[in-house]
C-alpha cells in the first residue's frame, strides 16, 4: 500500500496558520508529502523546506486571481497537489493548512486503509472534526461548522476536490469540473479526528487570516476598507453561536504553538448571535443528541 498526501499553503507564516504542525502530523501515515506553496513573501517556502524530510516534495504556484471568486482557487490548489502525487498511490490523504492530526489515531487510519485497500467500493474515508474556536478550550458543536468531513480518497482521475475545497466528488469530465455538479463519494467513517484550528489566533491575526480568505469570495476590494474600519480591535470572536468546553488532549505537535498563546479569549455563552432557528435545533440536539437536516457531502457506508 502507497499513501500520498497532499496540502496547500499561501502566507502561512504571516497569517499564522500552524501548517508546519499540519504536515509534521501527517508525516508518520504517508509514503509522500506534496505541498502546495502560493507565492508567500514570507519565509512559507523556507518553513517547508527546513522540516527537511525526503518525503516531501514542494510545487510553487501563484495563485490566479481572476479565481478569486466562490473560492475556487481552494479547490485548484488542492486539484495541483493530487496531481502531483504518485500515479502508484493507493490513496490520497488531504490535510488542510490548520488541520492536525492526533498521535494516537496514526494506527487507526493505517488500519482503515489497510482493511479496504481491496475493496473498491470504499472510495473515501470521513474523519471526525474538532472545530476549535476563540482559544485551545473552547470547540464549536453546532451545524455551523462542519462535524465530519472526507480527507482520505481513493487515487483516481476522476475524483477532484470539490467546491472551495470543502471535500471531494467524483466527475464524468473531471478537466471542466465547474460545469458539473459531481457525484458524491462512497465512504466509511474512520475513528480518527481532525483537530481544526481554523479560528484560534491573536484577533488582530485572526482579522488577517479572515480578511485575506474573504477575499477569495469576492471579485474586488471595495469592502475591504469597511471591514477593516469595523473590526479595528481585531476579528469579534462574539460572533458565534455556541461552543463546548475542550476537556480531551491536543496533538503533541501543538503543545509549542498552545504554550505560546498571546491572547485571552473569555467565552460568554450570554454573547452570541443565534438565530431563532439555530436556538430550535440547539434545542433538538441538545434533546435527541443528534444534528438534523445538516448538509452531507457524501454518501456513507
């Protein structure tokens, strides 16, 4: 069994994404590592370069911005990476630049892909989320964030990373993807996590990473200087609906990047801006336990 993986990062450094924690992490479960690297002007490919590991093998971009819109340029960069991966890979496991994996789930996805290498029905693998949010205590639960997501898929031409790179799906005529709307994959849900650290930052870097990944849904900056004059103190972490309390353990690999936290963020379930809907299906979760009516992405088995 061959395992390639694939990333994408642009400014890593400057934005503070823990990418360099995110390949590390994956490092033990793959045969190969391919990183994507945007022109970044800040030391992002050096960063790279400097874990200094044979398995990876770094392809530079520049990012298009005439994709700027819907957020496609995502699922380019994530599309350049699977076609760089080995032809002879058996799968393709992608991790985003604030995605980590745990230790102690490195044999569990070795043993997934091992147990369904030979059955071809198995196109993908669906991982467990954590969504962190505000700090590394804090979690988000609810349906605003996705809670199970694909990042194992199988090396086959017509799968392609799908929307702004949300997850994978599989085209008829996978070189003009846009045009279609894909079929969903068929996958087995795999006991291992995702810990996600898209919102946990200093808020005037959290402002940064926010204001530089909007503008990959927007075709121009006239908003820009509105946004910035409305969010002088940094980005409003108030904007939430509701977060659980991380009580488990992070990543080894994180435990630095945790020690050199500059910020305190105080969750005050009393601020948040919940819809009366969302207060209705807090409710019916909080009840039943369960998320109804949320967006799948898949097909599982």
């Amino acid at each position: 069994m061959k395992v390639s993986a694939f990333t994408y990062v642009r400014n890593g450094l400057h934005l503070d994404y823990p990418f360099i924690e995110s390949i590390k992490s994956v490092l033990p479960v793959v045969d190969e590592m391919v990183v994507v690297i945007g022109d970044s002007h800040d030391g992002s490919r050096n960063a790279v370069e400097n874990i200094n590991d044979p398995k990876i093998k770094i392809v530079d971009t520049i990012w298009d911005d005439a994709t700027r819109s819907g957020g496609k340029i995502f699922a380019e960069q994530a599309n350049i990476g699977m076609d760089h991966c080995s032809k002879d890979a058996d799968w393709l496991f992608h991790i985003q630049a604030d995605e980590v994996i745990h230790e102690k789930d490195i044999a569990a996805i070795k043993n997934a892909m091992e147990k369904y290498l030979n059955d071809e029905s198995v196109e993908g693998f669906l991982f467990n989320f954590i969504n962190f949010f505000g700090d590394y205590d804090h979690y988000g639960p609810s349906r605003r964030f996705h809670q199970h997501e694909i990042r194992i898929v199988r090396n086959r031409p017509n799968i392609r990373s799908y929307r702004d790179s949300q997850g994978f799906r599989k085209f008829i005529h996978p070189e003009n993807q846009w045009e279609e709307k894909g079929e969903k994959l068929f996958v087995k849900k795999i006991d291992a996590t995702i810990y996600h650290y898209s919102y946990v930052k200093n808020p005037k870097k959290q402002l940064l990473k926010t204001l530089e990944f909007s503008k990959r849904w927007h075709e121009n900056d006239d908003w820009v200087e509105e946004y910035l004059e409305k969010n002088k103190d940094g980005y409003d972490f108030g904007r939430i609906d509701y977060l659980h309390l991380f009580k488990a353990t992070h990543p080894a690999i994180m435990q630095q990047r945790i020690a050199e936290k500059d910020w305190n963020y105080v969750y005050d379930p009393a601020n948040n801006d919940m819809k009366p809907k969302e207060k209705f299906m807090k409710f019916l979760q909080d009840v039943t336990g369960k998320q109804f009516f949320i967006y799948k992405n898949y097909k599982l088995i």
